[in-house]
C-alpha cells in the first residue's frame, strides 16, 4: 500500500488550524503572569510641540498605580536603532536622529508617546493616564513629502537639514539622458502611492517579564523575527545581553511587516518589568495602532519612458519622494532604495535605468515595509507607465508588453539596476492568465455591461518581484547592519519522529504545515510525526524571521541543508550497521539501502542506533541525530506573473466593483497549492483595498484623519470578488527547493491591474490616470466632469 | 462591586465587575476564555463576536451587566464535548478559511448565525453580505465564503436549492 502523498506538492490540511479553530491559539494577549501589571502609553496628541513638562503627580496619586514614567526616568537607555543605513549621491551617510523610547524634548508625530502608567489593572492605569498633565508648546507641523522639501517648511529634525533623510541614486544618467536625446517618443507620468496603515487584526501587545534570582528577563511580543528584537532591544537599547534575555512571539494574529519593527512598548515593558520585578503587560488599542505602527508606501513620483518608434523601450527615468515619517523604523530606509528602485526594469529588457529617491521626514507615523515593501510602489510606476505609454503611442497594451519582455532564454538577466534575475518565463503567465480571465471575450462583457448602463474596463499588470532576501555579503555592502541568512535546526527523535526548530516566524503563513511537509519529502517522515517550532528565542539557535516572503526561500533552504546533514550521518550509521561502504549506501523515501540490494535501515532505525550507541561506529561519529543549519541565500528570488482585473463602475455612483480578478503567478515550485493560494488571494485583497479603498489621511497640521475602522476603508467581503489563482512554475535556480516565495505576490501584482482596468472602464472620459484610491468620489467626479480631482 | 450570573458554554458563572466591564472582558479576563479576540475599539471588526441566547454579539459592545441571566456561547463551547467539531469550524479547516487565526473566532461565530437564520438558502452575495461586520486581514475572504457555503447543507442537513 502506497503511503498518502505528503510532500511537496499535496495540498495537506494546516496542522495549526485546530487550535485556532477551537479558540484555543495563544496570542501575547492571550498571556497572563503571575502578579502581572498593566502598562497604558500615554501618547501625543500633537502632531509636532516642544514638550515643555508632565505633571505625573495626580496620575502617581490615581487609584492602583504603581509607577509614571517619562523620559526623564530611563536614564542609560538607548534610542530605538534602525537597521539600515543609505549612502547619499555624494556618498555622505543619511541623516539618522535619535529616536527616543519616550518622546524627549519634543514630540514629532501623534501617537509618539510620551509617558507609561503602569498600574494594578489596566482600566487603572488608562484612568491615570488621563489625569497627566503634558505642557506642549505646538510648532509648525509638515505632514506630506511634497510639503516638506518646500523651502520654508517646518524642520522635523534639527540634523536633517529641509527634512532629507537621503537624496540616492542609482543607474546610469548619462546613458538615461542620452537614449530620451534621441527617443522617436517620449511618455511622462506623474503619480502617487498612496500611503497606508497595516492593520494586522491582531493589534500589537507585549509582556515583560524579570526573574531577579537568575536576571534573566523574557518578553513576550507580537513580532514576526524574535531573534531581530533580542539583538536590537538587547544590544542597542537595554544592553541586556543574549544569554539573559528571552524574546518569545507566540502565535501572532498577522504581520504584513508592521511587527518586524523594535517598537518602543517593548523596550518600555522590558525595562520596567526589571525596575518593577512584576510582570508588564502592554496591549494596544486599535487605535494606538493606527497611530504607532509603522506605516506603508507614501511615495510621490515621476516617470518617463523612452520608446524608439517601434515601441522598444530605450530608457526610464524615475524621480520619487518618499515619507520616512517622524522616525527611521528599523528597514525604513531600505524600502524605497534597495527594495524599490532596484526593481525597475520589471520584466523588461529597457537597457539604461536611473532613479533618484530622496526620503524626507514628516511629522506623521514611521513609514516602513508594508506587505511588498518597495515592490508594489515600483509595479505600480512601471505597469501605470506602460498603460499610459501604449495610449499615448496607439499601441496595444499586452503587445507593448510582449514586445518588450525579458526572453525566457535570456536569463540569468542582468539589469541596469543591480539586481540579476535568475529566472522566469512571462510570456507563459502572460498567456494563462489572459486565458483563465477570456481576456479575449472581454468585448461581449462590455458591451453586454454598458446595456445595463455599467462602465466596464479590464486590465493587466505583468510584473515580478524581488524577495527570498537576502544573501548578507550583497546587503551589506548595501548599508544592511544585519545579515540576512536563515537557520533551521532538525532534531530526529530516538524512535524517528522529527522537530524542526526555525528561524521564521508563522504569523498566517501556515509554517509548520508547509515545513512539515518538507520534512516528509526529504526525510520519508511521515507528515504526522513532525513537529515545527517558531518563535522562541530560547528554543531556536537562531533566526532573522519572516517578511520579504523569506521563509521557504531562505528558511526551508537551512531545513534542507540541515536535512543533508542528517541524511550524510544517516549513512555512515548506516554503512555500520549494514557493513557496506559509506559511498555503497543510498537514502530514499525514508530508507538507507545498500545499493543494488534489498539490505536497508529506516530513519527510524537509525536514529534509535544513534541515541542508543551500542553497536556504533563511536570512535569516528558522535551520538544523535540533530543537525543545524545556517543558509545564506546566494541571490534573490525574482516571482513575476500577470494579474488581470475587470470592473465595473456604476456611472451614477462612481462606485468600482472588481467583478473578476485572475492571478497567475511564477512562485518557484509549490510545496503546498492550497496555502499558495490563500497567499495569492490575501495579498491580492490587500492590493484591492489600496487600489479602490484604503488611504491614511493627515490634514495640513499632521492630525491623523483615518484613525479608525470607520474613517480608514479595510476591504471587507462585499468589497471584493473570488480570486482566481494560477501558477506557472520555472524553477528557482539558485536554492535547493527550487521555490521562490508566495507571501507578497498578491499585493506587489494587483493594484496596477485595477487601477489599469478602471482606466479603461473610463476611457470615454479621457482619463489617462488615476491615483489610488479610486474612490467614488474621484471617480463620480470625473463621470460628472466636475473640477477635477486626481485623474490628469 | 455588581455581581453578574451566567451561563457560558453551558457553565454557570457568578462574576463580579465593574459596571463599565465589557462582556469580552468578563469572557477574556474573568473566565480566561481567550479565543474570543478584540480587534478594534469601534464596533468594527467582529473579532469578538459571541452568540448570546442564540444570536451573534460582538461582545465588546455588551456591558457584562446586560448579560446577566445569559446564555453565552463562545468559539470554545462549539465543539461538542467529545471533541467532535462543529460543521463550521470543520469547513473553516476543510477549505483554509483562516491563516494567523486571529479574526476566526468572530468569523465562525458569525457564519453559524448567518447560516442559522437562512434556512431557505444562501448565495455567495448574501454571504458576503452578512460579513460585512467581520474583518479578516489575512485571507481576502474568498475561502470563508467557500466555507461558509460548505457548512450551510451540513447544518441545514440537506443541500442547498440550486440558485
Ligand atoms: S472587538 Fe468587537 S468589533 Fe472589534
Ligand atoms: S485569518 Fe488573519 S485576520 Fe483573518
């Protein structure tokens, strides 16, 4: 009897859905300690004041408070550190201010916080908090990038002289110029990405725990890479070293990116939980949410594409001003540089590339990666300016595209903007893609909808992405402060069963289904008996985490080479045991066999050999069968595909309803089709809501407008269609799996597919382009031919 | 301090609390019943909803005090008592209508209510439709409509008309 396919490629049930199902996950929320204390972060109002005092006395007289802290009270604590830093064109380091734990001397966005109340309960402390008395003195506030390189514009920081962080470059300008000089047409497109708030449904929350008999301290936070949080809290704010701090992320109600970043609240319930010997528990508040975790895009852009006459492009040039907020967040500064520029040839062959980014601060929210980070805010220039090149030129827009694709014989491809691309063929997600969305039967649909008085439009978007990051030699000479590998440690078990310990974090992505069929193809284990463990920094040797969709790229490469390391110890047990050569013994499907002959030992038999050693080749080989890993990746992984969206939009209202949306993406080779899926659809729906729905709002003063679930759009089920997703696979060529990662697909290719179909939806108003949201309003407004809004 | 008398999950409870505690923080806090989550502080999520004398309640627009004499089921008190799931908790598993988890909770006690009170049927627009009070960030709801549409016939114990 043939054992029930488990690896990769089966479509296995989650192993964690039981426990969510059942309501029994273990959210950091869900963590109670013994004599546990609640901490409430008393945050500004103001969006930029000089912080002139706080009167803590009333709130230290409030009933059930035990400690108010400001900024006064940490004294040997370090700012909150960023982990990337970008050179300027003149080759000077960014400008890199201070970031306080608690705001000192000035507050610079709202939501910066100011105080902790710390207290028996946590109504308690929230009432205390509202009894401190803050003395602001408000200064002139700049909340968007276009706002603050104005000459004149309020200063967010005094060693960032007219609010730039960086002012980067990368590419050949003179060879940029020289192709425009002698271009047959040239097309220029001014746009926006509009910025937007994570929102993972879980809000962020810590605990701080302090064990004065060892001195050993545990936090327990919501965080996608625990290892990063120990090594930047302990080493550069709280000089805790490793061997005494202990960073758990339990299950973690989704990250998006917004909790890869050291927040203050954990350095806060870490140190006072020490000072305070009780445990501090810290769970935000959505609205604290909206207001303290780091945000995403923000971009304002410029680009231009050179087309010889026949429609080759020749040359792109880019100009984009980015928010970086208030603050650096941890890779804020790697977002719009390295994860961004570095990806503007798409899936074109264009020959010469330049981009200038220069990053300025803003009193609003930090701005980090936000699910694509860098990536969508690059698709969506270059699909935008595609679209808007084959109008302006009368050229169709899927041969505009065609014509201009990276052969598929053609790789490894070297572009003009750093990076080399392995691997692809985007003609064959091009072609399926158009076929499961009958690009070819759209007419009918157009026709048939304008008989009902709707406005239909389709669209496309071919583009690909760069992620698996990252190999450590290359991002560090690229300003990253931290390595980028991955490590997995295998642990098979005396009678054969098997833990993994990774270095990822799963907060959705379903993990220790994923690697435990992993484990099942490589070893023959069957998928029951693995086990996977993530997110403790005391049972894990180690670990970058999880976000620019690393986890199998990076993560499962370290569990295979780990896996080598069992199979090569297998077989000199083995070879033991059998009394045949080390070279004579093979490993498959679970089995060490003596080649040629029916003489073999399961993985289980070896094991047990290796933990009970009594007839062991001892004297050459160690007992156990526990192996780790570290794997640095040797390149990027590049997914791509084509992402075709149709609307509707109902002329009396302006209302947009995405009525189809196919997604055929190249991620490597899928171990898992069924999670692959739930991936595309989720980051498709992410790139929905930013293309028809979400937008974080300040007014001119930097007050934060969309500060809620009622003012800021989350996509919600009527809001959305089914997702048709497909894959089509070339291979990863330079990791053992062959995979390419999955997790950002969805959001990177969607929103230029709708924003393109709605275009076309339009096309009898001569609209030639849209910035995201396109909102009712917008949209009515343009129907109604009113002063126009966003559309050119 | 109040006292509130309850019964959660087929369980008698006596609790004391404030008048301002909230029914998720009595279920959270009281009762250590922690799969029912809070997402938001706007009524907007329905991370938090529960099914008070058998209709869906995002219990954190409940006063504890209004649930005196309630009966209250929560995502723990599905399963029956032998472990066997509910329908909807199998279709959520069966068809990956959940990734962190997070909003499930809430999503699988409002579909069983959304179900409950559509014995005639439901189409894929009435399902999207009656979520419009539950956010998931994760899954884009395409496979919580499947789900959904999965466990109607389970629970109805006959298959849907044909639309
Ligand atoms: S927590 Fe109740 S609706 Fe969000
Ligand atoms: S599964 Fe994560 S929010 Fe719904």
């Amino acid at each position: 009897m043939n054992a029930p396919f488990e690896g990769i490629g089966a479509s296995m049930k989650r192993k964690e859905d039981l426990r969510f199902i059942s309501g029994h996950g273990h959210y950091v929320d869900d963590i109670n300690r013994p004599g546990q204390l609640y901490a409430y972060i008393k945050r500004s109002d103001r969006a930029h004041a000089e912080l002139r005092g706080i009167d803590t006395a009333a709130a230290k007289a409030s009933a059930g408070v035990v400690a108010v802290y400001t900024s006064a009270d940490l004294t040997g604590i370090g700012g909150l550190p960023c982990g990337w830093q970008i050179h300027n064109k003149d080759g000077s380091p960014m400008a890199e201010p201070a970031h306080p734990v608690l705001a000192s001397g000035k507050v610079r966005h709202v939501g910066d916080p100011v105080a902790v109340v710390i207290a028996e309960t946590k109504q308690q402390a929230k009432d205390a908090a509202e009894k401190l008395v803050v003395d602001y003195k408000d200064l002139p506030a700049v909340a968007t990038v276009t706002d603050a390189v104005k000459p004149g514009a309020a200063q967010v920081h005094e060693g960032a002289a007219g609010n730039v962080c960086y002012d980067w470059e990368i590419g050949d300008k003179g060879a940029v110029d020289a192709a425009f000089a002698k271009a047959a047409k040239t097309v220029k497109l001014d746009l926006t990405n509009n910025r937007l708030i994570p929102n993972a449904m879980e809000p962020r929350a810590a605990i701080g725990e302090y064990d004065p008999t060892t001195g050993e301290h545990t936090l327990y936070t919501t965080s996608q890479n625990p290892h990063v949080i120990r090594l930047l809290m302990g080493a550069f704010v709280l000089q805790i070293p490793e061997h005494k701090l202990r960073v758990v992320a339990p299950d973690v109600g989704g990250g998006f990116g917004s909790k890869i970043y050291h927040y203050a609240e954990e350095a806060i319930v870490t140190w006072a939980s020490g000072k305070l010997a009780q445990p501090v528990k810290w769970a935000a508040e959505r609205n604290e949410s909206f207001m303290s975790d780091a945000h995403g895009r923000d971009h304002v852009s410029t680009a231009e594409l050179a087309l010889a006459a026949d429609g080759t492009f020749l040359a792109l040039r880019v100009k984009t001003l980015c928010n970086m907020g208030a603050y650096l967040s941890t890779f804020a500064p790697a977002v719009p540089t390295y994860l961004y520029a570095t990806l503007l040839a798409g899936v074109y062959k264009t020959p010469a590339i330049y981009a200038e980014v220069k990053a300025v601060f803003t009193n609003t929210v930090p701005v980090d990666a936000y699910r694509g980070a860098g990536r969508p805010e690059a698709s969506f220039l270059l699909e935008r300016l595609v679209d808007v090149a084959a109008r302006d030129t009368g050229m169709d827009r899927v041969e505009i595209r065609r014509k201009n694709f990276i052969p598929k014989d053609a790789f490894p491809y070297q572009t003009p903007v750093a990076l080399q691309y392995d691997s692809g063929d985007y003609v064959s997600t091009l072609d399926a893609a158009m076929k499961h969305a009958d690009w070819a039967g759209f007419p009918a649909r157009r026709a048939a909808a304008k008989a009902k008085g709707k406005l239909r439009g389709i669209g496309m978007s071919t583009y690909l992405e760069a992620c698996g990051i990252a190999p450590s030699k290359v991002v560090g000479s690229l300003g990253a402060r931290a390595g980028l590998y991955e490590v997995a440690n295998i642990r098979v078990h005396p009678t054969g069963s098997v833990t993994v310990f990774t270095g990822t974090h799963s907060h959705g992505q379903g993990h220790e289904t994923t690697m435990a069929q992993l484990v099942s193809d490589q070893l023959g284990v069957p998928f029951s008996q693995v086990e996977v463990v993530h997110g403790d920094t005391s049972k894990i040797p180690f670990g970058m985490g999880t976000y620019g969709s690393r986890s199998l790229a990076v993560g499962g490469s370290a569990m295979v080479k780990a896996m080598d390391k069992i199979i090569t110890k297998g077989r000199k047990i083995a070879a033991h045991l059998l009394e045949a050569a080390v070279e004579d013994v093979e490993f498959k499907d679970g089995k060490f066999t003596v080649a040629g002959t029916d003489r073999s030992k399961t993985l289980s038999e070896i094991a047990l050999t290796a933990y009970v050693p009594h007839n062991y080749p001892i004297e050459e080989l160690e007992p156990g069968l526990d192996e780790t890993a570290f794997y640095d990746p040797k390149n990027f992984t590049y997914p791509g595909g084509c992402h075709v969206c149709e609307v509707e939009i109902d002329a009396e209202t302006g209302v947009v309803s995405v009525v189809n949306f196919t997604a055929v993406d190249d991620v490597g080779r899928v171990v898992n089709p069924m999670i692959v899926e739930g991936q595309v659809q989720g980051g498709v729906a992410q790139g929905i809501g930013q293309a028809l729905l979400e937008n974080a709002v300040y007014d001119q003063d930097g007050q934060l407008l969309s500060g809620s679930f009622m003012d800021y759009t989350m996509p919600r089920a009527d809001n959305l269609p089914n997702i048709k997703v497909g894959t089509e696979t070339t291979l990863c060529t330079h990791n053992p799996l062959g995979v390419k990662g999955c997790g950002e697909v969805g959001a990177i290719g969607s929103p230029p597919a709708v924003i393109n179909a709605v275009v076309d939806a339009l096309s009898d108003y001569g609209v030639r382009h849209l910035d995201m949201p396109a909102s009712p309003q917008k949209i009515w407004s343009i129907i109604q031919g009113a002063p126009r809004m966003a559309a050119e | 301090m109040p006292q509130v008398t309850l019964s959660v999950n087929g369980k008698s409870h006596t609790v004391e609390v404030e008048g301002r505690t909230l029914l998720v923080e009595l279920l959270r806090e009281k009762l250590g019943l922690t799969g029912t989550h809070v997402g938001c502080d706007t009524s907007q999520c329905g991370a938090c909803v529960v099914d008070v004398n058998g209709t869906s309640v995002k219990s954190c627009t409940m006063l504890a005090m209004q649930a005196d004499g309630a009966k209250v089921t929560t995502i723990e008190g599905l399963a029956k008592p032998d472990g066997t799931l509910h329908p909807m908790q199998e279709m959520f598993r069966e068809h990956h209508a959940l990734q962190c988890g997070f909003c499930t909770p809430g999503m699988v006690m409002s579909a069983i209510d959304l179900v409950n009170s559509h014995p005639e049927g439901l189409t894929e627009e009435q399902i999207r439709h009656g979520l419009e009070g539950n956010l998931c960030r994760c899954t884009g709801y395409h496979n919580i409509v499947k789900a959904i549409a999965a466990a109607w016939p389970l629970m109805h114990g006959k298959k849907m008309a044909a639309e």
